[in-house]
C-alpha cells in the first residue's frame, strides 16, 4: 500500500471513527452535569434532581446536580456559556439569566452567541405572598397599606435581576406604591426573612412559601399569570386585581454551550420530553406548583424572544437597573 492509500484509508477510519458521534449514537461518552440556577432546596433544584435519575436510566452515564445560585442565575449560565459545547454540562434556568438579565445589567455572555436552548421544561407561576402579620388579604389592600404607611413597606427578592425582583417593581410602577427591595441569594434566605418581618412581602414560586402559607406564617394573595392558574385556582391574578396587562411567567428550561451539535441537542431534546410525560413525574412535580411542558428546541427559543420582546418597553418604562 503506498502512501496515498495508507492517507486515504486513515482519513477513512477517522470519518467512520467520527460518524456515530456526529449522529448522537456514540454520545454521552462521560458524565453529564446540570448546572442549577437557583440554590439546593430550591424548586428548580427539585426539577433537576426529578429530570436527572431518568436521565442517567436513559443516557447510560451519571448525571451530576450543581447548584449555583449567585448573581440571580447568571453565574451558572456563564459557566455553561463558556464550556465545551458536547451537550454533556446544562443550564436549567429561569427568564432572569436567559431573557431580561441582559436587559438589566453587562453579563459576561450573550444568549444569542453563547448559548443554545434544549428544551422548555415547565411553567411556574409567582405568588404574591406577604407576612401573616400584615393586615392585608388581597392586591388592593397591600397598595392601601402601603400608601397609608410610606416607607414601611419592604419586600424579599431571591437575588438581583430575578423574576421576584422585576415583578415586584412593576407591580410599584403601576400602583405607585413605595416599596424596598432586599435581594436575597435564593428563596430560602428571602421567605424566611418574609417569615420573621423582616421584609413585608415576597414573589415566589409555590414550593419554598407552601409549607408556610400552610402554617399560616405567610398569606398568598395573587399570582403574576395573566389570568388564574389552573393548579391555584382560588388565587386572583394581579392582572384580575386591577392592573390589567401584568403578566411574569416563571417558566424554566435546559440551554448548552453554543456549538453543540445539532444531533446531541436533538437527543438530549427527545430524551427530556420523554421524561417530562411520565405520569410520575408529571404527578410530583404538579405537587411542587409545576406546569410540565416540553417542546422542540426551536419553540424555547422563541420564547426567549418573545420575553425579551415584551419586557424591554417595561423594564425601560420602570427605569430597572440591578441594584
């Protein structure tokens, strides 16, 4: 065999060598990590610690949990920005980090160029709770109070830039409250300090606050969905409270380092809607305040641009900035 054949057999092996792990069939070939935006106990860390057993059932490798909450999520998705785009390291994120953090702050990434979303896993809403010891029952009151005592009125958020952060200053815009914010880094620190009067008021999601609205520590008043939410059925919205037009979907989802190959991407897209159809996952995850969802990767990035789309005019109309 002269040398011409030896460089064509060996370019030969190396694209049959290549060929299953273009195509996804050859992939994972190593432990997998979901970097999780928001703290251990968190809501978003149930979900990945939910997604991950059956993941690891299915991909054949570990999949290792990594909580990173600091800087309202932004810190976990830097990461992942910057990492090897194998498909094999995860953000599972929240509309801060991935659609109106860049609005409100320089992020040492770009979601268009860095980063490439999977899969919209779920749908929470945000629940407007405030300290038991409050004497209000419902939106309008709280405006009342507030009103009636200028400056007392603080409220929790679980970090710069958060959902909690941005709902809660457009709920002061439109109602022209006067209303502190206390950033906290995650929901643990933030509801306990909603607990024990610290701070007056908070936006979560249903998991950190259920076991106190239960304990009648804390009383849930409103949720930030445009209209009621079908596993809250009993809260009013803000919008149904009288300020028509407000709506902060807290929707979660999965997004890889940019440059992943398309087939990983679509594997790991196929693998994750799977799971999210499970009757027990849908079923426990419902316990926790989740709406599962699912979809093509195409359909999280709209939606991205759609969030970005509708909230720039109102985080430029409150004159948001982080903190």
């Amino acid at each position: 065999m002269n040398r011409r054949q030896l460089l064509a057999a060996a370019v030969s092996l190396s694209c049959l060598a290549a060929a299953p792990f273009a195509s996804g069939q050859a992939w994972p070939d190593k432990p997998l990590r979901i970097v999780v935006a928001s703290g251990a106990g968190s809501s978003l860390d149930a979900l990945a610690r939910a997604i991950s057993e059956p993941l690891r059932e299915r991909l054949g490798q570990p999949v290792i949990v990594e909580n990173k909450p600091a800087a309202g999520g932004t810190v976990a998705t830097a990461e992942v920005a910057k990492s090897a785009p194998d498909g094999t390291t995860m953000v599972l994120g929240f509309p801060g980090p991935f659609a109106f953090g860049p609005l409100l702050q320089k992020l040492p990434y770009d979601v268009n160029k860095d980063l490439a979303p999977v899969i919209i896993t779920s749908n929470q809403p945000l629940i407007l709770v405030v300290n038991a010891d409050l004497p209000v029952r419902n939106v309008a009151e709280l405006v009342a109070w507030s009103k009636a005592n200028p400056g007392k009125l603080t409220y929790a958020s679980v970090g710069n830039g958060s959902s909690a952060h941005l709902g809660m200053e457009l709920l002061k815009s439109l109602s022209g409250i006067d209303a502190l914010h206390v950033p906290f880094n995650g929901s643990p620190p933030a509801v306990l300090a909603t607990v024990q009067g610290e701070t007056k008021a908070l936006l979560a999601v249903m998991q950190p606050v259920q076991a106190q609205i239960q304990a009648g520590k804390l009383r849930a008043i409103a949720v930030t969905t445009a209209k009621r939410f079908f596993l809250f059925p009993d809260l009013p919205s803000i919008a149904e409270a009288g300020y028509p037009g407000f709506e902060i979907q807290g929707w979660n989802g999965l997004m890889v380092a940019a440059g992943t190959p398309p087939a990983i991407v679509a594997r790991l897209n196929s693998e994750i809607n799977a799971i999210l159809k499970r009757p027990d996952i849908v079923q426990k995850m419902q316990g926790l305040g989740f709406e599962l969802i699912g979809g093509t990767p195409e359909e999280f990035g709209t939606l991205i641009r759609n969030d970005v789309a509708r909230l720039t005019p109102v985080v430029k109309a409150v004159g948001l900035k982080v903190d």
